[in-house]
C-alpha cells in the first residue's frame, strides 16, 4: 500500500508558486563538459567546490524548494564534512535524486534512445530515502526528426517512466517523471505540441496501467517551443499558449504539480517563456495545476561563466545564482519583465 497522503504533501511541499526546483544532477560527464567550457579542470574536486558554491549560497531556500542531485553528489559533503543532502534539509530544501542512469540506443529503432536504470532501483531508493530524498527524477528523451519519434519508441520509454513512478511510490519517494521532448531540431512549434501531446498521453496511459497514483506525481516537461533551428522563432505568448494547451489534451488533473526543465534555451529566454506561461496561467482558471521551473542550464548557466573556478570570484558567482531565482521566482507568478535583467 502506497501512502499517498505523505506522498501528496511532498509533492505540494515541491511545487510552490514562486518557487522552484535547482536542478544540480548533471552527470560527471556532462558536469565535466560544462567545466571544461568555461576552463575549469575536469576533476571531481572541482565537481565539489561547485555544488557546494551552490548549497552553500545564503538565501536561497527563499526561492528553492528542492535540489536535484546526481548519486555521487548526494554522497558528497562540504569542507566541513556535512553532507550536501543535510546541509540542504537544514535549510528547509528537500533533496532529490536523479536515479535513471542515462540512455542508451533502442536497438531497431535508428536515431532513438531508451533510459535505463530499473535494476536494483527499489534497493537504490531505499538507500537515497535513509539519506534524505524525498523525490527522484528519471529523464526521458524524445528526439523530434523525420521519422522520429516513433509510437514504439514513446511506448517504451513511457513503460520504463511509469514501471520507475511505481517503485518510488511504493519507496515514500515521490517520482518527478521527466519526457523530455528535444528543443534542438528544426521543426516547427505546431509538430512540437503534436509530438508533446502524444508523448503525454502515452505517458499517463502507461502509468494508469502501473496504478501510479498521480496525486503523488510530478511532472517535469519541456515547454512546447519550435525547434532551435526553426526559422520561426515562437513568442513567448505562443509557447505559453500551446504548452498550456498540450496540457489540457494530455495531462490528468490530479497531477500534482507541474515543473519546467530549461532544454538549452538561454537564461533569459526560460525565464520569459515561464513568465508567458504564468500570466497566461492567472488569467484563466480552468487549469488545475501548480507550475514551476526546475531549470539546470537556464539557471547555473551565469554561474559557471561568472565563477570559471577562481576563488575569489565565488562570491560574485552566487549573486549570480541569486539573481537567476530571482528572477524566476518573479517569472513564476508573471510578474517578471526583461528590463529587470539589467538591475
Ligand atoms: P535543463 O534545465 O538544463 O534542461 O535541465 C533540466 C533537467 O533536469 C534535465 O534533465
């Protein structure tokens, strides 16, 4: 029996209006990557002096809910020797876990991927619940080409999200299930919201079949946005009407909450879209969500650039940090305005 009281008030506890979700969970390799861009050395100390430049930023539990963390991340401590998972929950964050364990190809379907990660996964999560997660995260990739994504594809990774929701669930664990529908290519918003849609709706079949209860659930989607290479470059206005529409179509409205990855748009353009997103969300109520942002790269993008692993630049990399929650947090309630990124 799953308890879906406790369930439902960690999810709520996730999922607050002006508020949102730092996702820190890159994988030392892409971690790494990051680093190596902006001339740090790859190495796992650096990997450390970062997060916990991060965790250790003063205030940002005033805009941070949770914090979604790699395994080797949530193992890792501050100099002192406190733990990341408890520094955060003496702040008030929750921990999260990422638990999926990257993708890998799906064998006949060229140009596909599949996430792996279920094995061991009830034992994993028993471990991460003793060390303070409350919630776990497992990404999904949906690739939008010529000839992709295919049923077969979407089935299976929807399978493979809902068989993970299920085994949080029955951990305590809340699952934040993330389909994340690629930004990069070249198609237009319209095959956007059409791939979303459909990647939605086998999404919530595949977890009604796994008895997921989604009350206990968060959803964690890209926002619906023509591609990158796409000539026609969507409005704020028209990703927040056709991401809320694809909502309406696709999403059951027991969902308990509903949070944003950033998907390789810059800074400023995520923080626009979910500003779009909110004013939209205010201005109608036939929506029975509670949305926030749970960005990675629209977040610690001016973070990286501003510390590039100099010590006496932390300092200046924080109020970076702060200024990008900021700012979101504002955005989340719509009241965000692009002068307000040059104060
Ligand atoms: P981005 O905001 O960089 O897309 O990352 C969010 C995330 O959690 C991806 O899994």
């Amino acid at each position: 029996m799953i308890d879906i009281q406790k369930l439902s008030t960690n999810a709520a506890k996730l999922v607050v209006k002006s508020k949102g979700i730092l996702a820190a969970d890159q994988s030392p390799e892409s971690m790494n990557k990051q680093l190596k861009a902006v001339g740090v050395p790859e190495e796992a100390e650096m990997r450390r002096l970062y997060r916990q430049l991060l965790f250790t930023t003063a205030g940002i539990e005033q805009y941070v809910t949770g914090v979604i963390m790699h395994d080797g991340t949530i193992r890792n401590h501050t100099d002192e020797g406190v733990l990341f998972s408890d520094l955060l929950i003496s702040k008030g964050i929750i921990p999260i876990i990422k638990v999926d364990k990257g993708t890998v190809p799906h064998t006949n379907f060229e140009g596909e991927v599949l996430t792996q990660g279920l094995d061991d996964l009830s034992k994993r999560l028993v471990e991460y619940y003793d060390m303070g997660a409350r919630a776990a995260k497992w990404r999904a990739v949906i690739t939008i080409g010529s000839t992709t994504p295919t049923v077969e594809n979407l089935r299976a990774d929807a399978f493979l999200l809902a068989r993970y929701a299920a085994l949080c669930q029955e951990a305590g664990i809340v699952p934040m299930v993330e389909p994340e529908v690629l930004f990069s290519g070249s198609h237009d918003i319209k095959r956007a919201e059409a791939v979303t849609t459909q990647t939605l709706q086998i999404l919530f079949d595949a977890l009604a079949e796994q008895k997921v209860d989604c009350r206990g659930l968060i959803l964690k989607s890209s926002m619906v946005i023509a591609g990158s290479e796409c000539t026609v470059v969507s409005t704020p206005e028209e990703v927040a009407e056709a991401t809320l529409r694809t909502f309406k179509n696709a999403v059951p409205e027991d969902v308990a909450g509903i949070v944003f990855l950033s998907g390789g748009q810059t800074p400023e353009r995520a923080t626009e879209n979910l500003n779009a997103i909110a004013k939209q969300e205010a201005s109608r109520n036939d929506l029975p969500w509670q949305f926030a942002f749970s960005y990675s790269r629209g977040i610690e993008e001016p973070v990286l650039e501003t510390w590039q692993g100099k010590p006496e630049k932390k300092g200046a990399a924080q109020e970076a940090l702060i200024k990008r929650l900021r700012l979101n947090s504002l955005a989340d309630t719509g009241s965000y305005d692009t002068t307000m990124e040059a104060q």
